[in-house]
C-alpha cells in the first residue's frame, strides 16, 4: 500500500460536507475511481466524483444534499443502489461498498454488501480501483490495494482481477480497456489482451448505445488509430464495424494491386483528428471508403475499379448508424454527405480547377465545403512526397477558388435569385413545367459563370430563356 495523503488535493468543501455527513451516520467514506486516477496523472479536476460508502450510499447522498446550500435533488437508483447529486458544477454519485457477482447473459450483477477492499476488486482497472479516505483518522490516505500507481507510473492498464473475471462480468470493460490505453497513452497488459479476444463474443450482451459511447471516445482521442488497431488486434472491430474490416486487404491480379483501405482509413482518421475537432467529421473519415468493398471490380483494361462506392458507402452510412441506434438526424446526414461527396475535390486537385468546378462543388456541399475540403486533404496518404506537395498545392488553390467564387456568387446557401412566382407573373404562366425547366437554366448559368447571382442578369437571363421556349412576356 502507498503512504501518500493528498489532504490538500481535497480542499474544496464538498468533500468536507461529504466526510462530515458520513461521520454523523457513523459510515466510512471514500473518493474512488477516474476522480483519483486523474487527479494523480494531474489531468486536469475532473467535475465527477465518485464516492463509495460501507454502509448505505442513498443515505449518505441525502445526508450530503441536506446539508448543501440549495437542497439539491438527489437522483436514486434504486436497482443499482446508487444516488447521484448535482451541485454546481459537481456531479457526486454515491454507492455502497459491494461485493457483486454476474450471471453470464447480463451485466446486471447480483449485489451485496461488502468492504472497501470487496468493493475495489470489483472495479474495472487497477488505475481505477485506487480510494482516498474521507474519514477523520486518515484523511486524505490513499488506499491502493492493487498498486494503482504503479500501473499509472508504467503506463499499464490492468484489472485487478483475473481478466477473464473482470472482462466476462462485465463485457462492456473490453472497450473500455482500449478507450483508456487510446486516451492515456498507456498499454494493455498481455493477459488482459489475450482475455480480450477469449471473451469478444460477449460484447453482443452490451446495448450498442454504450458501445457508441466507447467510440465516440475513442474516436474523440488525438490518435484515435490507436484505439482502432487495439479493437482490430482484440477481434471487436467486426463484431462491430464490420464494413471496415470488410476492407482490410491488398488484392493482386495481373500484377496490379489495389491500396489497403482499411490501414489507409485509420491513416487518414489521424489525420483529421489532428485537423479539426468535429466528432461527426471524424466518423465520415472513418466511413469514407466503406462503399470500396462492395463496389471492388478488376477491369483488364483499367485495372481495380470502385465504380460508385461513394454513393453505395452513403447508403451503408444509414444502415450502420441505425444498427448501431446513433441518431438518424442532421448528424448522420451530414456523415452522408461527406462520404457520397468525398472524391468531389480530389478530382478537383488532380485536373486544371475550372472556376465552374469550383462553383459546382460549393453548389452541392453548401455550408459544409470547407469541412468536405479538410476531409479530402487528409486523405492524401501517399508516401510518394512529390505526388503530396502537389496534392496539397492543388488543394489550396481549390481552397482559394472557394474563397473567390464565394466573393463574386454568394453559392453557399444558394437561394435562387429568380423565384417561381417572377417567372409566372413574367410569362403569364399557370404552374407548369416551363418555370422548373427556367429555374435551372437561371442556376446553370450561374454555375457556369455566364451570369453573376444576382437579380438583374438573372431576370435578363430569364426573358432570354423565355424567348427560347416560344413564352411570351405579359
Ligand atoms: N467502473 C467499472 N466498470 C465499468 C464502469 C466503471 O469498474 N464498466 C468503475 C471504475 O472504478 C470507474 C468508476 O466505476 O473509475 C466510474 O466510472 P465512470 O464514471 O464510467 O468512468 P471514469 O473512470 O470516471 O472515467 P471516464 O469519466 O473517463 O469515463
């Protein structure tokens, strides 16, 4: 056990009146779980504590709310004998110390009471298991029965337990476990590894929104590779994003070979992750090629083709998103978009841009162009550093056409200049299919750059096209 107290780490007065209330129920109290772990790796004052209690953690957490300014409400669980408090910006949950063990199909335990140390053998890592005393003999001691810190110090993820036991009670940790080494750095014990792959198969007890969870954090990492080649290594991946493992591979057929695209993926979810913060970008990075698989053809004459993967990996965005219960709104469009839109600027880079390209491609990616744009640059994965310089060349002239085109039209929201109702009161028309047939000449015309978007060349342009269709003006 470490001799370290860290009374001056728990100055604030919540873990007074935490510790005072326990001392009037006469119970032990402690700090316990990721609140410790961080504060030892000085990771920044997580805002969640947990606290465990011999004793009742229900009481403890109605005591604690009594006494706080404002009465908070305290949140029971009952089933899972928790409470929960928030408190400015606190969100304290109290459990009581228990011994809990599983049966095989749920990861609802049976539990009972039990000890401190019952209740620390129980938890997930041995980074998370470490306990600081609230009590007033020893406050501040730290209670780290499984060398806690040690593991921190080397950098380990490690259950307490053997991992088969902590993996098998609770299959959702086998995630976790890759979450923590993808976040911290840290690596997996080899046991804890092997343990990982024994019990994969049990991930299918966990609801898929806890496993979104696990990804999004892992993909919320700055290397989220990492943690992508853990799930890889463990055998999760096609158990759960079976389209990407779908694209591991080099095929070879005539002497002609075809890229890995599912190392190049997790190259180019690096990437972006080191581009922007946007969850929802990095899961279009990640999804970008899904479509490669099933389109994947050998040509005798133009060798591997994906015809169309774009457009086929964005009907394949909608299928996974509902498996996996993401939300089916603005987010899952937006992934949509970008993965049926994902080779729109590379085609761009590669051939002289024409400023009607350029206006057709802010057109159809509207507000997102930019975004589509840093997904585009980080998917240039070529090792040849010729062909990346004038990649990344033609990419910024494709950028600062944008940024032209956007000056001079105006594209990215475009609301036509011309509306349906002019046209009729022009020509005198009834609705009918002239008006649609001169609304998209008028937005052609406009893509092409023979008119400007604006209301006087945009009504010229209108008479004119009305003349050619025989329509009379009123
Ligand atoms: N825990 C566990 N098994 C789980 C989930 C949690 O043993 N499947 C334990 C761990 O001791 C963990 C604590 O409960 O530290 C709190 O869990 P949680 O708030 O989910 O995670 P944190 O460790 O606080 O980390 P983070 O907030 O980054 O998820």
């Amino acid at each position: 056990m470490t001799l370290t107290n860290f009374k001056k780490s728990l100055r604030d007065s919540i873990f007074k009146t935490i510790a005072d209330s326990a001392e009037e129920l006469s119970i032990d109290s402690f700090v316990i779980g990721g609140y410790v772990r961080d504060l030892l790796l000085q990771r920044g004052k997580s805002k969640d504590i947990d606290i465990v209690a011999v004793g009742s953690g229900i009481e403890l957490a109605k005591k604690v709310a009594g006494k706080l300014k404002g009465n908070p409400r305290v949140s029971v669980f009952k089933n899972f004998g928790t409470a929960m408090i928030k408190h400015h910006a606190w969100e304290i949950e109290f459990v009581g110390a228990r011994t809990e063990s599983y049966t095989r199909d749920s990861r609802k335990p049976v539990v009972e009471n039990g000890t401190l140390l019952d209740d620390q053998k129980r938890r997930d890592f041995t980074i998370n298991t470490m306990a600081i005393s609230l009590n007033e003999t020893d406050f501040g001691q730290l209670i780290d029965p499984f060398d806690g810190v040690r593991d921190l110090k080397n950098k380990i993820i490690r259950t307490p337990l053997d991992p088969s036991i902590t993996y098998s009670d609770d299959p959702l940790r086998m995630m976790r476990a890759i979450r923590f080494a993808a976040q911290l750095g840290f690596n997996i014990e080899l046991k804890s590894l092997q343990a990982i792959i024994e019990n994969k198969d049990r991930i299918k007890i966990i609801s898929q929104e806890r496993i979104v969870d696990e990804l999004h954090k892992i993909l919320e990492c700055d290397q989220p590779s990492i943690g992508l080649k853990l799930l890889h290594t463990t055998e999760l991946l096609p158990l759960l994003l079976p389209e990407l493992t779908a694209l591991e591979g080099i095929e070879e057929i005539e002497g002609q070979r075809h890229k890995d695209n599912f190392w190049h993926t997790l190259e180019v979810v690096d990437n972006i992750a080191g581009m922007s913060d946007n969850l929802w970008l990095r899961w279009a990075a990640l999804l970008h090629d899904i479509g490669k698989a099933p389109t994947k053809k050998f040509d005798k004459k133009i060798g591997w083709t994906f015809h169309a993967h774009e457009f086929i990996g964005s009907k394949m965005v909608y299928k996974l998103f509902k498996r996996l219960h993401m939300p089916l709104n603005d987010k899952m469009k937006f992934v949509q978009k970008m993965v049926r839109m994902s080779s729109r600027p590379i085609i761009l880079s590669q051939d002289n841009v024409t400023d009607s390209a350029v206006r057709r491609l802010v057109f159809d990616a509207g507000e997102h162009v930019d975004d589509l744009m840093t997904l585009c640059e980080a998917d240039i994965t070529t090792k040849n550093a010729k062909k990346q310089k004038k990649y990344k060349n033609n990419f910024q002239i494709v950028r600062q056409k944008i940024i032209e085109v956007e000056e001079r039209d105006h594209l990215r929201n475009f609301q036509p200049p011309i509306s349906g109702e002019v046209i009729m009161k022009t020509f005198n028309l009834k609705p009918s299919k002239e008006i649609g047939i001169i609304k998209d000449a008028i937005k052609e015309a406009i893509l092409e750059g023979e008119i400007l978007n604006e209301y006087k060349p945009a009504y010229d342009f209108m008479i004119k096209k009305g003349r050619e269709l025989g329509l009379e003006q009123k």
